[in-house]
C-alpha cells in the first residue's frame, strides 16, 4: 500500500465508495471506514497500519498545500 489510490481500492473491495467533493475530507471518511472494518475484524492489522500511514500522510500533504 503506497499511495491513496491503494487505499481507494482496498475500501472498494468492501463496497465502500468515498467522494465528499473535497480531498481532505474524503481521506479523513476513509480513515474512519478503515477504523471500522479494521474494528470489524475484516482488515487485518498490517493492511490497516499500511494504510492508515498513507492517510496521515496525504491528509499532512493537503493540510500544507492549504497554507
């Protein structure tokens, strides 16, 4: 898991497709959808860490590119 597209494609697999309409607010949602199908027990803990480290890392990014 690299990137958010990663992401993207791991919360499609579980049907779960995210547009808010603004990017930072679409990485926070699915932050909160991989908190629940990791609390679900359906991702498995390294996926949810790997992917969690791509969200805080795109969100930091948007939050500089907001300054």
């Amino acid at each position: 898991m690299k990137n958010l597209y990663d992401v993207q494609q791991l919360l499609k697999q579980f049907g779960i497709y995210v547009y808010v309409g603004k990017r930072k607010w679409d990485i926070e949602l699915m932050s909160l959808e991989l908190k629940n199908l990791h609390k679900a027990g359906v991702v498995d803990d390294q996926t949810f860490v790997k992917a969690q480290l791509v969200l805080r890392h795109e969100h930091h990014e948007e939050e500089k590119r907001e300054k």
